[in-house]
C-alpha cells in the first residue's frame, strides 16, 4: 500500500479534533519512516527479487520492529503518548488516540496489500493478504481509498465553512428579497463567519509556532 495510507489521514481530519493535517500524514506513514531508518542502519532487511510480486520488487523479508503487530501497537500508542505531551492542553486525549489509531492504520492496510511478511511477534507467525499479486486490484483499492478519504475530509472540513459563507450569501439583502426575517439573521450569519475566519487564523499561527 503506498498512496491508499494517506486515505485515513484525510478522513481523520476533522475541526473538532485540530489535528493538523501534517501531523496526520506523518502519523500514517510513521512505521515506513521507522521501516526505512532501521534498514539504513542495517538493522531490519531488505532486498529486491524481481517479479516478487506483481505490484512490488521489494521483499522486505525482517522489519520485526517496524511492520510487527506488536511493534505497529508500540509504535502507535508511543506516537499517541507524543502526540499529546508535545500538544499539551490543545491535545485532547481523544485526538491523542485518533494520531495513534493513524499510525496503527498503516499496518492494516499493509496486511491487506503485502504478501505473508508480516510477523505478529517479532519474527514469527507471518500474516498478509497479498494483494500486491493483483496490481490492478490493489491499485483500483489505493484510488478508491483515496478519493473516499478526500470526499470524508471535505464533508468534515471544507464544507462548514463553505455552509457559513452560503448563509452569508442567502440573506444577503438583496438576495432575499429585504424581508425583515432575512435581515434579522444576517448579522448571526457573518458573527458565525468572522468566528470561523479568526479561528483559522489562531489555529494557523500555532501551528506555525510549534
Ligand atoms: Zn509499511
């Protein structure tokens, strides 16, 4: 699985939890990032058999401290453990679980994608599913992942604000006739809108500070 990991990033993204959305696609990511540094330092291996399997060369055939189930629930509860401390107050613990349930993420849907290389325990009892054989299958599943991850992220995100600024447009006075109704709502309408604006702009510079 390569781009389909991304999916969860999007769908958990969501103004309630303010997860920064960067924050999401390291998250899901994580273990390759772990997997690619203990390779460099010759810890986990991995070589590259041509024709291993139809979508990918690469057999990583030892990453019991990346790609392990134990190691993935490790990883996940350290990255949830960080997540929160290094946010402090703005981290709400159910936002340190979606980062750490981002991470675990990654190694479902690699059991979904990778041939039987997955240990559950160190390097014993290997599990996979092997989609990777069907190139098509497993490319059409990545596509579909993806764009179902985007469509969540702007039904989550994209989508409030964009409702706030239709209520603004709908009871525009001379869009509504100049009823008195209309009127009455618009400055609800535009105090919603500028507490929307302001508070991306808050959210922005923290994220710029951290
Ligand atoms: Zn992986």
């Amino acid at each position: 699985m390569f781009v389909g990991h991304y999916s969860v990033a999007f769908a958990a993204k969501s103004e309630q939890n303010r997860i920064p959305l960067w924050v999401l696609f390291i998250a899901v990511q994580f273990l390759d990032y772990i997997w690619a540094t203990l390779v460099l330092l010759g810890i986990e291996k991995l070589r590259v058999i041509k024709g291993f399997t139809a979508g990918s060369m690469l057999d990583s055939y030892y990453h019991p401290y990346s790609h392990s189930l134990v190691g993935a629930l490790i990883w996940s509860a350290f990255a949830a453990l960080v997540y929160k401390k290094f946010w402090q107050a703005k981290a709400s613990n159910w936002a340190a679980l979606i980062v750490g349930l981002a991470v675990f993420s990654h190694w479902i849907l690699d059991f979904i994608a990778h041939p039987r290389d997955l240990a559950i325990y160190d390097n014993k009892w290997k599990v996979g599913l092997g989609l990777w054989n069907y190139r098509g299958l497993e490319f059409g599943l990545e596509v579909a992942l993806l764009a179902g991850g985007i469509v969540l992220y702007l039904a989550w995100n994209a989508t409030r604000s964009c409702r706030a600024r239709r209520c603004l447009i709908a009871r525009l006075p001379w869009a509504s006739g100049f009823s008195t109704r209309s009127l009455s709502l618009w400055p609800t309408c535009l105090r919603r809108a500028r507490r929307r604006e302001s508070w991306t702009i808050i959210r922005g510079r923290n994220a710029d500070t951290i």
